[in-house]
C-alpha cells in the first residue's frame, strides 16, 4: 500500500495558480495523499476554489503571518509518513511523487529534492538549472549557494517526530527556507532525484528567482 504523503501548500494570492498547483497533484500517478492549503489571510475571494476542491483537500485559514507560519502549521497538522513541500503558483510534473518516494525508500534518504524547470508560462519557455552536485553532506557547504527548489522537497515525517524542534524560523522575511535546513542538515545527508519533475513559475516580482531557488547559507540564517 502507498504510504500517505501530506502535501503542504501555503497559500496568500494567485487563487487561479493555486488551483494549478493543486490540480498538479490531483494528477499525480501516486495517488495517496492528504493536500493541506493553509490560507496565510488572502484578502482574495477563494469561494470558487473551495466549491471545486473544498472536498479534496483539507483547508486552514488563518491571519496573515508569512509562508514560515504557514508552513510550521501545516507541518503541525500533517498526518502523513512523509511531508511534501509545494507552492501555490508552482506545478509538479505527473511522476514527481511517484519516483520520488520510490528513491527515497531505495536509497533510505530521510529527505530529498529533484530536478526542475525554471518555467516562463506566457512563452512556455523551460530552463533546467544544472544541480547535479546538491546532495550529501551539505551542511559543509557553509558559505556557498546552490540551487535548490524548495516545492521538489520531501521530508520523511520521522525526521520531525525525533526532532520536534525542526521549524521555519518565523522572524525571517526572506530564507524561512534555508534557515529550516540549517537545522537539519548537520543531522541528515540530503537526497537528490537528478531529473526535472516540477516546473517553478517565474514571474516578475515573486521571490523564485533569488530567495526561494537559491538556498543562501548567510549569518542571517543562522539564528534560528
């Protein structure tokens, strides 16, 4: 049987791409999953998103906070054996958790990531960073940024019942990210899955293209 895969999807605008992100799971191969959005205090209308997937995913609202709030309440509410980290505006690619969690249980990686698209949709344009290199022990790799998408990741939820002090750091505006895999990567060597297998939505003004993508191991992550 399939173990459960909670997908945690935090949630403030683009209800249209959310609709996208969510349906890109739907459409998975791997089929055993809970999808939680945790609305961050939208001030969009999302009545027509509910009446379409209210019955497929489990929905928080909570007021706004930031995408490191939002997260830590999803892992909080997440019942999986595994926890899949997906954004709102980012599409994964129909195999992703399927292959995925197959490397993960092969190779016992507690937590992985894969390859992915940069993805231009009003061209349709796709670039694949080369990341060949992002696995192992990268906690070494302390002052050096690397590419990594944080809506490819997947963490085996024993990681966070024997460390419960694993969190986004919620005083950071940028890097919540990177500042949770400070604290996990002295402990747990990380996997890599070296093939596309999600498309990250590039866009004018969002974060992708610098804090979300590069994982920037800076002093202001490391007070976490």
């Amino acid at each position: 049987m399939e173990k459960l895969v909670s997908v945690i999807i935090p949630f403030y605008n683009g209800v249209e791409w959310l609709e996208e992100a969510v349906q890109s799971v739907l459409d998975q191969t791997y089929k055993n999953f809970e999808i939680l959005v945790i609305n961050d205090g939208s001030p969009e209308d999302v009545t027509g998103f509910l009446a379409k997937y209210g019955d497929k995913i489990r929905y928080f609202y909570k007021e706004n906070g930031g995408s490191a709030t939002a997260r830590n309440l999803g892992l909080k509410e997440a019942k999986g054996d595994y926890y899949a980290l997906l954004d709102s505006d980012d599409i994964w690619l129909p195999e992703k958790t399927e292959l995925q969690i197959a490397f993960m249980e092969k190779s016992g990686a507690m937590w992985s990531h894969t390859g992915f698209y940069f993805w231009y949709p009003e061209t349709g344009k796709l670039t694949q960073p080369n990341i060949k290199y992002n696995y192992g022990d990268v906690s070494k790799r302390g002052g050096i940024n690397f590419k990594m998408s944080t809506p490819s990741v997947i963490f085996n939820a024993q990681m966070f019942k024997d460390h419960p002090e694993f969190h986004f750091p919620e005083h950071l505006r940028r890097g919540q990210d990177a500042g949770l895999y400070r604290q996990i990567t002295p402990i747990y060597p990380l996997g890599l899955l070296n093939k596309p297998l999600m498309k990250v939505r590039m866009r004018g003004t969002n974060t992708n293209t610098q804090a979300r993508i590069k994982i920037e191991f800076k002093e202001k992550t490391r007070k976490v």
